[in-house]
C-alpha cells in the first residue's frame, strides 16, 4: 500500500508539470530550446573545472555482508546499505582526473572500500561568492540550475614512488593544511594514500533546456587537457558567456 501511495503521488507530481517546465531535469529533443546546450565534451570540461576549483566533496559507500566488530559498536542489519559522507580530495599527479585521496583505516568508507565496496564521489559547483545574479533572475544561481555530479570508481592506492615523484603529500597539504596530522607515519591512525580511479560519470550541468544531463564516457573525462580547464569559465566566474564557455577575457 505504501508502494502505491508513493506511485500514484509521482504520477499525480508528473500530471501537474507545467509545459514550460517539462525540461529541468531532462534534455529535449534537438531544435526544441533555442538556448546553447553543452556538448558532452564541454561538459566534461567543465566537470573537470569543478574537480580542480573544489577540494572537498561526498565519498558514497556500501556496508559489506560481514561480521560487525564488537569494537565498532555497528548495527547489525547495515548489509548493503548506503552512506555518504565528507571526504578531502586534491587533483594531484599525472592523473589529475582520478582524484588524490588521503584514506584512513578507521573511516567507515574506507572499512567498505577494503571490504570490496565500489565508490562513489559527489561534488557540486559553488559560483564564487563576488557574485550575484540580477535582483528579477530566480534560476540562474539556484542550486538546481548549478552543475553537480557523480564520479564512481574504485580505490587504488599510490606506490612509493608515485608519492615522492609527484609529491603527493605536498600538493594535498596544499589544499587541506590541517590533513598534516593524519598523514601517513601519523601516531594517531593508520592513513595511506589512494586514488579514486574513475570509471563512469554521471553529470547534471543544471536545467535540461540549458544544460548536458547524463553520462559523460570516461574517455571523455580523461581526454579533457589542462589547458581546456584552465580556459573554461562557469556561471559566475569572470568571463563567463552562456554561449560559450572559453573565457572571453582569454
């Protein structure tokens, strides 16, 4: 009955939809819009700008079928159950499209991820606070209209020489000063460095008259260049064209 309830309230959800509305969370059919649509490659670009602009984002994980420690103090009916959690990242190395992660053993997402775990990383586009929309503009600063998206993938940690030759610890302390007390050789927890290898996409630009949504290939993610992300602009940022996404001021 519960089941029911919530089918006949989405129906009812979908009934009410407006006409001019139709296309926030979907595209539309090519002609339909007369606004610029990304490019699955431009959009690609601009999640790539986002990965090096934002240094923190969500590590999403799933609870293994095992025996719980008595020391973890755990619920007992978690199998296969999700949990999304606060997690550092900084692009670093060669690879800066597999985001650089400082994991430590007594996190839970990492417990999952060792336990076979895929993971997934949220991340969201903040437009800088300098700006401000027009007082009569309601959409174009709304959080549902700003891009946000999904990398999944898997933990794969970094060799010794991976770290020292691309000073890895370095660049992330960079970006987060404070992870000095929990990097690796800490005597407060076991830590190590990973890398999330990503292995699908899966991108909102914003409202679909306007913007790519769906899955960006991972050969599109890891074929963006760095000087594509450092040429591209999103909303808010200075020099930023809704027909284009190259900076006009470049």
């Amino acid at each position: 009955m519960r089941f029911l309830a919530a089918s006949l309230a989405c129906l009812q959800l979908a009934a009410a939809t407006t006409a001019n509305l139709q296309h926030l969370f979907v595209n539309p059919e090519p002609g339909v819009t007369s606004l610029h649509i990304p490019s699955i490659h431009e959009s690609a670009v601009q999640a790539r700008r986002i990965l090096n602009l934002s240094s923190i984002a969500t590590i999403s994980t799933v609870f293994p079928v095992s025996h719980v420690s008595a020391l973890e103090n755990r619920p007992g009916d978690l199998e296969g159950a999700s949990i999304a959690l606060m997690e550092y990242y900084a692009s670093c190395g060669p690879r800066s499209y597999d985001p650089t992660i400082l994991a430590i053993g007594i996190a839970t997402s990492f417990k999952n991820a060792c336990a076979g775990s895929n993971v997934t990383l949220s991340l969201r586009y903040h437009p800088p606070t300098t700006s401000h929309p027009p007082a009569d503009d309601l959409y174009t600063y709304s959080p549902a209209n700003l891009p946000r998206y999904s990398l999944i993938g898997r933990i794969e940690p970094l060799s010794r020489a991976e770290i020292e030759e691309n000073q890895i610890q370095s660049c992330f302390l960079n970006l987060h000063p404070d992870a000095q007390a929990w990097t690796p050789g800490n005597p407060i927890h076991e830590s190590w460095w990973v890398r999330l290898v990503v292995e699908e996409i899966y991108w909102i630009g914003g409202f679909g008259d306007r913007a790519y949504i769906g899955w960006i290939p991972v050969s599109e993610w890891r074929s963006v260049t760095e000087e594509e992300v450092r040429n591209t602009r999103l909303v808010g940022e200075r020099g930023y064209s809704t027909t284009n996404m190259i900076s006009d001021e470049l």
